[in-house]
C-alpha cells in the first residue's frame, strides 16, 4: 500500500541556519502519527512544507501520490491543516467563517451548510455559531481552528499543537474527537508536550534539532530508551527507616521518595532486566511495615524526552533549539 | 480558476471592509473634501459644470485609494491568517482577483456616494450629462488602475502605514510624470508622458474617450494584478 504521506531527505535552511536536517519519514493510511520535539526543533517547519506553505530547500514530500511542489493544489485539496497559534478573521462571526473557509476548499455549495453544522457539532463550538471570532475565548478560537481544518472532510489531517490553549476538560475531549478520526483519516499532530502524544498517537517521531532521533510506539519508545525498571510502593510505617531498608536490597539503584501524608511512597529504581518485587515485598514484611502498594512502573516518555532531547554527548545540557 | 472562490475571497473581504472604522472614516473623507471642492467651484463659477470638480475628485483619489489597499494583504501577513488562505486550494490570482473585487466595488459605492453632485445641478438646471458620464467612466477606470497598483503594493509588506505610503508616493510620482518627463525630454521623456496618469484622465471630463486611454488604465490594472500574483506566489519557492 502506497503510504499517505512520504517525506525523503528533506532539509530547510533560513539563511545560514539549518532548521531542518535530511528528515525522511512514511506515514500510511489512517495512521496517528506524534511529531515530538522541544519548541524550535523544527515540527513547525516540516509540517509548513507538507501543507504547501513553505518551500524545502531540498528533498521531496509526497502527499498522496502528489509531490508537494509539483501539485500544490491537488496536495491542498486533500489537507486539513491546523497552523500553529492559529490566526482567525476576527470581524467574522464562527459560521460565517467556517462557511468562507468550506466555500474556498471546494465543498459543493449545497453541501456547505450540512458540512458546517456537522464540524460544528464536532468541536463544539455550536454556542458560539453567531459570535464574533474575535470576541472568542482561547479555547473556543481553537476549536475552530479545529473546525476549519475538518470542514472539507479531508483524508489527511495535519495539525500543529491542537491543544494548546485548551482547558483540561477541552484537552480530553479534542484528544478523543482526533482518535476518533483515526481509521478514514490520516493525522498528523505535533506537541512539546508528552502526554498529548502518547494518549493520542500509535506511533512517534521524536524531532530534536532538526532530525529525527527516534520513531516508534510510545511503549516501545519507553521500553528502548529505559535505562532503569522502577517500582513504585506504598508503605505504612517511619519513612526513614523504609527507605534505609529498601536501599539494602542488592539490585536496587536508588530510592526517590514521594513524600505524602502519613505514608511512605517511594519510586525504586532497579537494574535493567530485574524485577524486585518479591524482595521488596519481602523487606517490608520482615520491617513489620504495612505493604499498601507495589508496582512496576515503565519510565514516563518525560523522562525519556528529557534523555533525548536534552543530553548531548559533550554534556551540554538543555538545549532549547532555535526557531520553529 | 474558479468563479466561486474568488466571490467568496470579495464577499469576505467587503464585509471586513464595513465591519470597520476605516471604511466609514475613508467614504466620510473624500465625501467632505469633493463636497468642499463642489460647492466652491459651482459658488464661485456659477457655472452648472462639473468638469473641474470630477477633474479635482481624480486628484483626491491619489490619497483615497491608497487607504483602501493598504490593508488588503497587507493585514493578512501581519494577522498570520494568509496561511490559511495559501494553504487552502485556490490559486494566488484567485486571492488577488477577489480582493482586487472587493476594493473595487468599494471605489463603486464611495464614487456612487458623489452622484449628489450631479444630481444637485440637474435638479436647478440641465447641464451637459455626457461629460458627467465619461468623468465618471474616467474616475473609475483610474480608480481601478489605483487599486491594482495599491493590491501589489500591500503584498509587499505586512505593516499597513508602509503600504500606504509607498502606494501614495508610487501614484504620485507617476500622476506627476509629465512634469518631469519635460526634464529628461527625448525618448525618455515621451516614454514618461505617456505613463503618467494625468494625461490619460484629462479628456474624459471634457466627455472624450479616447480607446488608447482606456487601454492605457486597463494595462495598469493587468500589471498591478500580475505583480501582486507573483508576489505572493514568490513565498513558495523563497
């Protein structure tokens, strides 16, 4: 099966700065895909050149069986995109916007209002039909930055930071309606922030500085990069001396405790490829300490961002990238 | 190219103009000064003409059309919303075709808004209506000429003071190439003469249409909206 979206070799430069560095990437049909990275690694900039907004300086994109640059307009008719910190016509009211923006993708003028209301009722921003955008909270702007970018009902969805401005509330039910696109859509979406991938993408790409430095399942991603097994336990009883008992236990690496009222938590960290959990159980019994929990943990994909993207081998740290 | 898109792009784009305070100030304006213009010619003449006032509305015109370009593009870069428009199926002169459009049909209400001049003196006399006509026909097609060059000038940038003055400043200098051109004279000189608008507009109040005038504003709007077309394509392969 030919993939949706296939990116080989590209590269962007603005002037002398190098945003994007030889990124190849397939992604198929009905797929979710998360582009992760830090603010400035260079999602913005791939995801401007798949849309037809900016030009690589080298490489090739082909959507659907469309070279970006050779079909721009065949490309287009097939995205729906969702820029970065949206900007909207703030003298339109939401329908009369989502109406332009339908008319201007080419849905049949008697299918415009049935499109509008449809996308309405599926980012919820029906309330809100008749109000200026301008007058529009945050939230709302987005959901119909949202709306605008499903209202032609496009086979491929690119959306940059779809959450962003969202209250939480507002955060789980956009994350359900892209899930739910799954299937008859393929989705691209990008975010600095983990969680928003791993609960919405079955596969990730991990942008750092312009490359891609890792791609695969979220589990995946965390069972590769795990330096470390951790179990967290729950223990009530003097925290001091748990911990001193825990750390006695050959195998384990460290123990970062999680203070809380009244009981001893603790997250253990332990060699790779062992599992202590019997003999953590074991040294809490022996303590005459009550067991309240104890599980495996896989290391969150925070942790793991923060190894990938943050640790250099010459040591420098923390390195925020440039633009985006 | 598709009809609808480019209605849509005018629709949009009128609405916007009249959601807001400039189009009111703009047509308050020019309708203070032509009336200033107006009375004092028909009070100090009296004469039931109209030729010098519509000659003098062609001049205020260079000050007028620029601010009802500057905004068109140059809003869009500014807001960030042109990346919806870009990345969105329509092709740039589809863009450029419908808010050229827009301005258009705004120079229509704004010049329509002067019919009470005319309307005035046929109502205590008769004068001549072919010359009034023609003027008119003047006005537009130089209008239109105005607009386009105005659309490809607020392509350029994103702040929409510098469109507006380099808008002025390009119509001006070019209204004022028959004075210069006797400067250069020569080739260079007839070449001038011939670009300046001023010539091209003096005969339609005398109720003259000359086809090589009409040409003349015609190509101007053809290369302004060309100009403004490849502008805003460029982006792509920047």
């Amino acid at each position: 099966m030919q993939p949706a979206i296939q990116v080989k070799n590209l590269s962007k430069s603005y002037g002398p700065t190098q945003a994007l560095k030889d990124v190849s990437f397939e992604v198929f049909r009905g797929e979710i895909v998360g582009f992760l990275g830090p603010n400035g690694a260079g999602k913005t900039t791939t995801m401007r050149i798949l849309v037809g907004y900016l030009p690589p300086t080298s490489g090739t994109v082909i959507v659907d069986g469309y070279d970006v640059l050779q079909d721009s307009l065949k490309v287009r008719r097939r995205i729906g995109y969702l820029p970065e910190n949206i900007s909207l016509y703030n003298d339109m009211t939401v329908e009369a916007f989502l109406e332009f923006m339908a008319t201007i993708r080419g849905v049949p003028r008697g299918g415009i209002r049935d499109r509008v209301r449809a996308v309405m009722a599926q980012t919820r921003v029906e309330e809100v039909a008749g109000v200026l955008i301008g007058k529009l909270s945050r939230g709302y702007r987005q959901r119909v930055g949202l709306a605008q970018a499903l209202v032609h009902d496009p086979p491929i969805l690119i959306l940059d930071e779809p959450t962003v401005g969202l209250d939480p509330r507002q955060i789980i039910e956009t994350r359900q309606l892209i899930k739910s696109l799954a299937g008859d859509h393929t989705v691209i979406l990008s975010s600095h922030i983990l969680p928003e991938v791993s609960m919405t993408c079955r596969r990730v790409l991990v942008i750092h500085q312009g490359q891609i430095v890792a791609e695969d399942a979220p589990e995946n991603l965390a069972a590769r990069l795990r330096g470390s097994e951790r179990i967290r336990v729950e223990v009530r009883g003097p925290a001091d001396e748990v911990r001193r008992a825990l750390e006695r236990i050959p195998g384990v690496l460290a123990v970062i405790p999680e203070a809380r009222d009244g009981v001893a938590s603790f997250a253990v960290d332990c060699a790779v490829g062992t599992d202590l959990r019997e003999q953590v159980a074991e040294a809490v019994v022996r303590g005459g300490w009550g067991l309240r929990e104890l599980r495996p943990v896989g290391m969150s994909l925070e942790e793991i961002f923060l190894k990938l993207t943050t640790e250099e081998p010459d040591g420098n740290t923390a390195d925020s990238g440039h633009r985006g | 190219m598709g009809i609808r898109p480019i209605l849509a792009i005018a629709a949009k784009e009128l609405n916007s103009y009249f959601a807001s305070f400039i189009a009111y100030a703009v047509i308050a304006g020019f309708l203070f000064v032509t009336g200033a213009f107006f009375s004092l010619s028909v009070l100090l003449s009296r004469q039931v003409n109209l030729r010098f006032t519509l000659t003098d509305v062609a001049i205020i015109l260079l000050f007028v059309s620029p601010a009802i370009t500057m905004r068109l593009l140059a809003e869009e870069q500014a807001s960030g919303t042109l990346e919806l428009l870009v990345t969105s199926p329509v092709r740039e002169l589809e863009i450029v075709l419908g808010k050229f459009l827009a301005a258009l049909a705004f120079l229509i209400v704004m010049l329509a808004a002067t019919a009470y001049y005319p309307l005035l003196l046929i109502s205590y006399s008769q004068p001549d209506p072919g010359p009034i006509l023609t003027a008119y026909l003047g006005l537009f097609l130089q209008g239109a000429a105005f607009i386009s060059l105005g659309l490809f000038v607020s392509a350029l940038t994103r702040n929409q003071v510098v469109a507006y003055i380099f808008t002025f400043a390009l119509l001006l200098i070019i209204w004022l190439f028959e004075a210069i051109s006797g400067i250069f004279g020569g080739q260079l000189g007839l070449v001038l003469s011939y670009l300046a608008f001023y010539n091209h507009f003096l005969d339609f109040p005398k109720g003259v249409v000359d086809t090589k005038d009409v040409v003349f504003y015609l190509s101007v709007v053809v290369f302004g909206l060309v100009l403004a077309e490849r502008t805003l394509e460029s982006r792509r392969w920047r």
